[in-house]
C-alpha cells in the first residue's frame, strides 16, 4: 500500500482529502445508529480492545489448573476447601461457579446460572461482530455516495476549469475512504470479534463442565478426561466455529 501511493507521486499529500475523511469517518456510525444504539457501540468497542489484549491461552490454562487444583481439594477436604481459592480465581466465570457451588445451589441451578451468563457474554460478543460487519457493508456504499457528490459538484462547475479538480477529488477519494475502512478496519474487526467469541464459548464451556463435575464430585478420570479434552482442542480441531451455539 505504502509503495502503490507513493511511487512516483507526491507520497500521501495527494490523497487526503478533509470532506472525504469526515463524511467517511462520520456517517458510517450515524447511518448504523438507526439500527443499533450508542450502548451498542460501547460494547463493540471493548469487545474488539477485549478480543486484542486479552490472552485467551494463558486464560483456559488458568481455567484448567484452578479446575486440577479445585477437584483435588474437593476429594481431599470436601466443598468448603473452595474458599481458599475463590477469591484468587481472575477468570469471572469461573469464580462466580466456584461461589455458586460454595452457597449450596443444586446442579440444575448452576447449569442454568452459568448457562445464562454464557449466553448472555455470547448474545453481545454476537451483537459486536454483526456490528463491525455492518460498518464494512455500509463503508463502500457511503464511498460512492460521496463519488456522486463529487461527481455532481464537478459537473455543475464544468464552466470554471478551477473547481472541477476538488469535485474529481472528492469522487475519488471517497471510494478509496470506503473500500479502506471496509476492507482494512471494519471487516477484520468483525472478524476478530468473532474468532474472539468462539474461543470464549470453548472456555466458558469448559468451566460450565468443569463446575459441574466438582459439584456432582465426579471421579479424578471423568474430570481428567474433560481437561484433556480441552487442553488437546488446538490439535484435534484448529478453528472451531461455533455459529448459533
């Protein structure tokens, strides 16, 4: 990109254009606030800064060792030993079904308070990326909207040599402003998000199986057997997509 602008050319000068990057990097979001609120845009925000610096790895490692640890307590000491540990836990769903199992609810209970929680994280992780893909769909066309703008204003002023070069800019630019926001920005963020939200549904799965098997006070196999399970996934399956889970 760097060499195709400025290859014999006056570098980036020549492609910036101030009523091209306004219109482009305003309307987009208003056209999209018809359909989505601002809190919908808060939460894209922070899904995308979340799915960039959280380090979902080292967050199913912990998962898995405070699980190892927590089932070995557990056999050892009984449900109260829990205690030490909840408050150490960083991953919040894995301390709130530590704290469920440490005020007594049944099985059901924790299935269907855990299950709602994941649901719920998935609903706006889901929300987040429909967001971005939007904002990718509606760059281009907002483009060429400002091309017919630039297109129009040239047109009119077909008598005066001297104005028709901010028209032709305008036309121009406007596309290039799109397709780069669209291409560039919006669509990998929404792809990120969702890549984000499949490895967060695995995780909080395996918390949901986990908190389960301490509470039922399955056998060390049956709760090794789901670690391993999960701990081997990058193997068995490089990239789950779990659209509609």
């Amino acid at each position: 990109m760097y060499f195709t602008l400025t290859w014999e050319s006056k570098g980036f000068s020549g492609y910036y254009d101030v009523p091209s990057f306004v219109l482009l990097a305003l309307t987009p979001p208003s056209v999209l606030l018809l359909s989505h609120s601002f809190q919908d845009f808060i939460v894209g925000i922070r899904a995308l800064l979340g799915s960039m610096f959280k380090r979902q790895d080292r967050m199913q490692m912990e998962v898995i060792e405070v699980l190892t640890h927590s089932s070995a307590l557990v056999r050892s000491e009984g449900m109260g030993a829990l205690v030490k540990i909840k408050d150490r836990v960083s991953y919040d769903l894995m301390r709130d079904g530590i704290s469920l199992i440490i005020n007594n609810f049944t099985v059901d209970e924790i299935r269907h308070n855990i299950t709602a929680k994941i649901n719920a994280r998935q609903t706006r992780l889901e929300l987040a990326s429909n967001l971005f893909e939007n904002l990718a769909k509606v760059s281009p066309g907002i483009g060429m909207l400002g091309t017919l703008l630039g297109l129009i204003d040239m047109m009119a002023n077909l008598k005066d040599p001297s104005a028709i070069g901010g028209g032709m800019a305008i036309a121009m630019i406007t596309t290039f402003y799109g397709l780069i926001l669209g291409t560039f920005m919006y669509g990998p963020a929404g792809e990120r998000v969702s890549h984000f939200a499949d490895k967060t549904l695995e995780i909080d799965t395996l918390v949901l199986e986990g908190v389960l098997s301490l509470k039922g006070k399955k056998s060390s196999m049956h709760f090794k057997d789901i670690v391993k399970t999960y701990a081997n996934q990058k193997q068995t399956a490089p990239d789950p997509r779990r659209k509609g889970a």
